[in-house]
C-alpha cells in the first residue's frame, strides 16, 4: 500500500503508535488533526490499547485461515470450513482512566477511545445461514400482509366481504397482518433454533475471541439477532489493528511505556524530525 505520511509535526510521526494505527495517509488520520496535547493523549490510549491486547494484537485472529463462526459438532476431528471472507464487527474496552463522554476541546473522547476493528475470517455457508435468518422472516410477514391487502381491496372480493358487512374488508385485512407477524416470529425463532446448531451465535461462543474477552473486551452492538457483521470480501486495508507486524508493534508501543512519545521526543524522534527537515530544506 502506498502510504503518504507527510505530517511531521503530529507527535506521533514515525513511532510504532503511528504504524500501529496504519493509515493510508495523514490527511485522512484523525490524530493528525488533533492539538499536539491530545496527540500525547492519543498515544497515550493506544498504549492502554496494546496493554489490553493478546500479544499479537489482532493478527492471529484475522490470519487464521478457517471459518470463526463454524461451530464444530464436538465429535473429534471436525474442522471448522475454510474462510472465503470476512466479518467486521467493533468491540470495545472500558477506558482505565477516561471516562466515556470525557471529551478535550478537539472532540477527541477518552472514554470511547479503546474501540477496535475487529474482523472474523467466515465461510459463505456461515453467512449466507446468518443473512437468510435476519431477510426471510419478515420478508414472509410481509407478503402475508400484502396479499391480505390485495384480497381485501381488490374487486370483486372486496364488494362481496362489504355486502356481509361494511368493516369486513378491514377486518379479514387486520386478520392477514396478524397471521403475517405471528408468521414472522415463529420463522424467526426456528430458524434462530437451527442456526443455533451449526453457527457460534453468541460472542462467548466464538473461540477466535475468548482471548480478547477474557482481556475485558466486548463486542459492541446486538450479535445474537439479525445480522451483526458487515461481510466484506477483502480484508480493511487501512485502520488500528489492520497491518502486519503487530507484535513487533505492540511490543515496542508496550516498552515505550505510558508516557513513551512524550519522552522519546527529546531523543530519536526530535533527531529524525531534524534530518528530514534539514533534507526538505536541501
Ligand atoms: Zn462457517
């Protein structure tokens, strides 16, 4: 990836925090926009971020080659499918200081700051299941209504349901919507049941992220109903936790400690900055 990192003022131009976040360019990194004071803050929070990660951060999850959403039958040797794609989802961790809403004058929030991308390698057969079970249900309930609606509107149905009573179209109407929702629910719940079988519906069910919760960590927005994930065929090419190395990352961001930028920059990275001045002048 091309990347274009130019903003040699951001306090955190050329550390591990800055390759951690793996942008595609300054322009379009947040923290670039932000006071130096709140960049500080920034790198700061990146350091509670790597503290609150499995060693590797992200990477051994997303490299894994099999479905994370196929739930194995518990009988020996069967294999989760092979993963065709991917399943995002955010999950969260509750700030160590910060508290949520706890803004600075940028409108960088603390407390909502430890938010990560997290993306689940899934098979076809995985999410088809999970896409037909939050579309079929109520595309059925609605159908029902609908044909409720033409058969009590329609000529000469409707002339023959008034002659008995004025209300009856109206009636027999209501009595269709009332079978369509009733319909919805019990589609729905079978096949909840059915997919409850073969899918990990539940965070706690997907092994791939007991290590991030067993660290505090949550998924952030409703997983069991619907559809939780936005799929993607590709996996994100820009974003915290989405490049490689990130133990290498993780590990010097963990070293350099709470206050790491702030005190490395009186040391390499004021000499870095100096060279590429001296060069851009030259
Ligand atoms: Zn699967």
């Amino acid at each position: 990836m091309e990347k274009n990192m130019d903003n040699k003022s951001c306090r955190l131009y050329g550390t591990p925090h800055c390759a951690l976040l793996n942008q595609k360019s300054c322009e379009s990194c947040r923290i670039s926009g932000l006071s130096p004071q709140e960049q500080l803050m920034a790198a700061e929070d990146i350091y509670y971020m790597a503290e609150a990660l499995p060693q590797d951060g992200l990477e051994s999850i997303i490299s894994s080659g099999h479905c994370a959403l196929c739930r194995k039958k518990g009988r020996e040797g069967e294999e989760a499918n092979a993963a065709s794609m991917f399943a995002q989802m955010d999950m969260g961790h509750l700030h160590p200081v910060a508290k949520i809403g706890d803004k600075l004058s940028g409108g960088y929030d603390r407390g909502t700051a430890m938010t990560i991308p997290v993306q689940l390698p899934v098979c076809e057969s995985c999410r088809k299941k999970i896409g037909v079970k939050s579309i079929l249900p109520l595309a059925l309930g609605c159908l029902i209504a609908l044909i409720g609606l033409l058969v009590s509107s329609l000529e000469p149905m409707r002339s023959a349901l008034a002659s008995r009573a004025r209300i009856l179209p109206f009636i027999v109407f209501l009595i269709f919507v009332f079978i369509g929702v009733i319909v919805e629910s019990l589609v729905r719940r079978a096949l909840g049941v059915k997919n409850e079988r073969t899918i990990n519906t539940r965070v706690k069910r997907i092994p791939a992220l007991a290590p991030l919760l067993d660290k505090g960590w949550f998924a952030i927005g409703e997983l069991n109903d619907g559809m939780p994930f936005v799929f993607t065929k590709k996996r994100l090419d820009s974003g915290i936790l989405t490049g490689e190395n990130q133990r290498e990352l993780l590990d010097e961001i963990r070293a350099m400690g709470k206050e790491g930028i702030a005190l490395q920059r009186t040391a390499k990275g004021e000499e870095e900055r100096e060279k590429s001045e001296v060069k851009s002048e030259a």
